[in-house]
C-alpha cells in the first residue's frame, strides 16, 4: 500500500501568497540578493535562498510571538 503524500509547503491561508512574496523581496532586498525576474531560481545559490527563507522564517515567528504576546501577556 502506497501512502498518499501531501505538499508540506502549502499554504494554509491561500490569501497570505501575495503577502509572503512581497516579505521574499524585502528579505532579499536587506540582504543584497538579487532575485531572478523570470522567477527561475537554479542559478541562485543554495545558500542565498536559504537566507532569504531563514530570515522569512524568522520574521514570521517573530510576527507570532508579537501576536501571542498581546492576546496571552503575562
């Protein structure tokens, strides 16, 4: 029996894409990347796009702990 995969990078509020790309700009932007306008990205490093989704991450946790810390202050 094969098990059926999902996509692990799907995005639980689809609305959110428009927003997530404008922070992949930005990031890059911060950290001099050059992103390709064709959207091709196999000429990029790994470590530049690991940089660029390192700092998204971050920046997303840091968003929630915001938003935590607001509706559940000590």
């Amino acid at each position: 029996m094969v098990a059926s995969r999902s996509r692990s990078n799907s995005l639980v509020v689809p609305q959110a894409a428009q927003a997530l790309e404008q922070l992949k700009y930005e990031i890059a932007q911060e950290l001099g990347i050059q992103l390709p306008k064709d959207g091709y990205y196999g000429h990029m490093l790994t470590r530049e796009t690991g940089s660029i989704g390192g700092q998204i991450t971050r920046r997303l946790v840091q968003m929630a702990e915001q938003q935590l810390s607001g509706k559940f202050g000590r």
